[in-house]
C-alpha cells in the first residue's frame, strides 16, 4: 500500500524514548485521516535497542536501514566503473571543501541518479579508480595529514552514504525528514526517483549537535604536527566530518519543498547552510494542555523542602554534569534541596556512568535520584524548579511540559529557551518571564539562578502564573497538529505519487 507520509528518522523513534520521538508518536495518532510509512535509519542492527512505541494503527510500513551495514555481494559482473561518474565525484570533493554549495549540490543531483547502478559500496572499497581518486585528492588537499587517516576517513565519511543511495525507499505521496541528516538524504534520493514533494523538520539543528560531538571526540582529532604547537582551529579530519554534515544539510535543504522549524531562534543556522527563505516556516512544538494542566497550578514553593528537576535523556549534549555541580553548589546555601533526574540512561551508558560517579564524588548521593524513564507528571508535581543545562537544544517540550504544572524554569541561553521563557510576541511578553536564562556549561550561574527563585517566593510566583498562562494561551498541540494537515493535505494534493487516489477530491 502506497502511504501518503512518508516520515524519514535517524536514530530515534521507535527504538529512543522521549524528545522528537514521543513528538513523531502524537503527530501520526492524532492525524489519523493519513496513513504513514516510518523508515529509520540507524547505524548497525545490534544498536538499535529495544522498541519502545508501538506503532498507531495508522502506520502501514516500518523499514530500516543501517548505515554501517557492510554485508555487500561482490557484482556478478564487472562494474561499468564510469570514468565520466568518477570525474564527477572527484568535481565534488574539489568543490565541497571550497564552499561552493550550488556546484557540490549540482553534483550531488547527478550522483543520486545514477548511484548505484554505476558505484557500489564495493566498488569505492576496491576498484582501481576509487584507489587513483583518494591518492590524487590526498595529494592535492592533505598531503600534511597521515594517509592512513585520510585512507579510513574516506571510506568511514563514503560508504554510509552510498549505502543509502542503495536503499529500496517504500513509495508514499509526500516524504517528511525529522532533521537534516542521513534520514534527509534518504529523503533527497527518494525525491530524485519518485518526484513526490520532501518537507523538513528540524527539531535542533543537525549541523550544530554534530559539531559539538565532533568538538568532544579525542580520535577524531588527528596528532598534532608539533607538541610545542597549540592551535583552536578544528583538524583536517575533524572539518572532514563538518564539511560532510553540512553539505547534507545544504543539499537537503535545495531539494525539500518546505524547511521548518520549530524555533525562530534556529533559522539563522538554516539561513547560515543554505535554506532558501521562501521555504522556510516555522511550526511551535505543542503539548496537550488540558492533559497535563494541574488545577489549580502550584503559585507556591514546596515548603520543607525545595525540588530540583532535570527531565531529559542522560546524554552529553544534555551536559547533565552541569546540572550535577549546580546542585553541589546550590546546596551550599539552600537547605534540603532536592534534586531528580528524570529520563532513559541507555542512550550514552559511559557518560551516564560518568555522571553517576560525579554524584558519588561530590557527595551528592542524598540529594540526587536517578529516576530513569518515568511518569514525568509525578515528578512535575513535585518540583520547585526545572533544569536544562543544555549545549544544544530546539524547542523543549519538558519547559512547556513544566509550564503545565507551575513550575518556574531555568535553562541554558541555546535553541528557543530564551521564547519560551520571555515571550515572542508583544502579547505573550506581556505575561512576563516565567524562569530564567543562564550561560551554557556553567553550574554557577545555574546554581545562582536556582537560589535566586528560592530566596524570592513572590518572583518564583509571579513566573509559575506567567509560565502556566503562556502555554495554556501559545503552545497547545492541536496548533501544531492543524499546521501539519494543512500541510500535508496541500503537498499529498501536488505530488505525483498518488495514494490510492484518496485525496483526488479533497477540497483544497
């Protein structure tokens, strides 16, 4: 059966709880009147993890792909091995590095379409003229650089992505990436072949948290050409993985038909890769209000005790060690704070151990409670202050989440934070801060936004009254979910790739 959405995800929903996944759950069951396929893309089948969402009724297909499959069969017969295909790639790679977006894009068009009945996955591992094109690149572009970093470099940045471009992509009236990765790629080549509209939805900009992770990585960072040579700009290999994540990004946003965004806060990146403004819009994150609301919302402190909380994966870029020395520091001068964190382990289990034994180390062990995945509205209900110490974020559902329940926030100046808590419009501005704003990577600061907000009950009130008004007056999911249909419903109408001729008819 042809779906009419095609939803495109990478890393994430069913497998990851929470966050873009939970968001990617409530949009197809509360647009039942489409059907959807959901493709995920991961890197190998063993880390995937368990499925945590069963999949709505609505869903007609689930397929995958792994990235870092390498269970390729030798060709039957020899490879065309296109001299006229290797030329182009090696165009690509001489323009890609120089920034010239509109040429590597160019390339990449023609790349697409004719990949893989000219190169294979195989064929970059061992032909001959894979060989000459990464001795001739190295020789003009790294010759500085160790070869043999360069040599695995190549193949580890090239095989996933031709790995792609061999998928068997399920045909569907309108294609939706959920970021501007692989999954977007995915989405390109399926654009290519079929002709069906691509829509993008970015929750935080790819790019961006790709950086970061690649910022953190020791291996990655290549030896330095002297010991006694210290230098801030990134390594060759280092700008060899930016470079690839941007032109994903940049070659995404050419081909989709709209480019949203959740947060005006994160079109400037956009504009920065190459989305075209006339296709841009952004679409706010909602949450079901009337679910979540406590009535009457909370207006007051706890009492004996005061209730920090972090709701969120325990992840780097999360940088929940933050939260951790904020709460050391906090409990210096408040007495008998509490603090939980709330959210899945499993993602980046040596980081969440690390911070485990931060807690250990900081004697913290009876101040802080990993809860691990649980019924947030419990732990909303309990709490003084939410937390996000974030590196990167979009738009944070757990701040509108909190903002249900009265509970004042205090979060890193990253994504929308700095909306949702001080407003947009002349109207929502006028309800007044509902928490406040901190620098990144800085547990004084938080520690001294959290004493602030104890110290201050009428100030702690005055932002539980405005955050409780300002999700119950902008954020209502039933916005976002009537932006969606509208969308849909416009491209499913526009796109040659019909689905069952269902919506032949439907009045525009």
């Amino acid at each position: 059966m042809t779906a009419d959405i095609c939803i495109l995800v990478e890393g994430t929903y069913p497998y990851v709880p929470g966050g873009v996944s939970a968001w990617i759950q409530a949009l197809i069951r509360n647009l039942p009147q489409f059907t959807f396929c959901v493709v995920y893309v991961g890197s190998l089948p063993e880390a995937r993890g368990k499925q945590v969402y069963q999949l709505p009724e609505n869903v007609v297909e689930f397929r995958e792909f792994f990235i870092h499959d390498t269970q390729w069969t030798r060709h039957e017969h020899a490879p065309k091995h296109d001299q006229a295909l290797w030329s182009a790639l090696r165009e690509f790679h001489l323009h890609r590095p120089a920034g010239s977006a509109t040429a590597a894009t160019s390339i990449g068009r023609d790349v697409c379409r004719r990949v893989p009945n000219d190169i294979t996955p195989y064929d970059l591992l061992y032909a001959p003229q894979s060989w000459q094109m990464i001795v001739d690149l190295y020789t003009e572009r790294a010759a500085d650089c160790a070869f043999m970093d360069y040599f695995w470099t190549f193949r580890f940045t090239h095989l996933p992505i031709l790995n792609l471009l061999q998928a068997e992509i399920p045909k569907a009236s309108v294609y939706h990436a959920i970021s501007a990765g692989y999954n977007a790629l995915l989405g390109c080549l399926a654009k290519i072949r079929y002709g069906a509209p691509l829509l993008m939805t970015e929750h935080g900009i790819y790019t961006r948290e790709r950086d970061i992770e690649i910022a953190q990585l020791d291996w990655i960072r290549g030896i330095p050409q002297s010991q006694f040579v210290l230098s801030s700009t990134p390594g060759y290999l280092q700008q060899w993985w930016s470079n690839m994540f941007r032109f994903m990004a940049t070659f995404s946003y050419e081909l989709s038909d709209r480019v949203i965004s959740i947060t005006a806060a994160n079109q400037q990146y956009q504009l920065h890769n190459g989305a075209d403004p006339d296709k841009m819009m952004v679409i706010p994150n909602g949450v079901d209000v009337e679910r979540l609301s406590v009535s009457p919302p909370k207006h007051v402190h706890s009492g004996d005790r005061f209730v920090v909380g972090f709701v969120g994966r325990v992840v780097g870029i999360k940088d929940v060690k933050t939260f951790v020395r904020a709460i050391k520091i906090a409990a210096a001068a408040i007495p008998n704070v509490q603090a939980f964190i709330v959210g899945p382990e499993g993602e980046e289990a040596e980081y969440a151990a690390q911070c485990h034994a931060l807690v250990e180390r900081l004697g913290l062990s009876t101040v802080i409670q990993f809860t691990g995945p649980q019924d947030v509205r419990e732990y909303y209900k309990q709490m003084d202050v939410l937390v996000l110490t974030s590196l990167s974020e979009a738009q944070p559902l757990v701040i509108l989440e909190a903002y249900c329940f009265g509970v004042p926030v205090v979060a890193t100046e990253v994504g929308a934070c700095r909306e949702l808590l001080e407003g947009i419009t002349v109207e929502d501005r006028a309800l007044g801060p509902s928490g406040l704003i901190t620098p990144p990577a800085h547990p004084r600061a938080t520690a001294d936004a959290l004493l602030q907000l104890w110290q201050d009950e009428r100030l702690w009130s005055r932002m539980s009254k405005a955050g409780y008004e300002r999700v119950r007056r902008f954020y209502r999911q039933e916005d976002l979910y009537a932006a969606y249909n509208n969308l849909y419903r416009r491209f499913i109408q526009l796109s040659p790739v019909v689905s069952e001729g269902r919506w032949a008819t439907w009045p525009a």
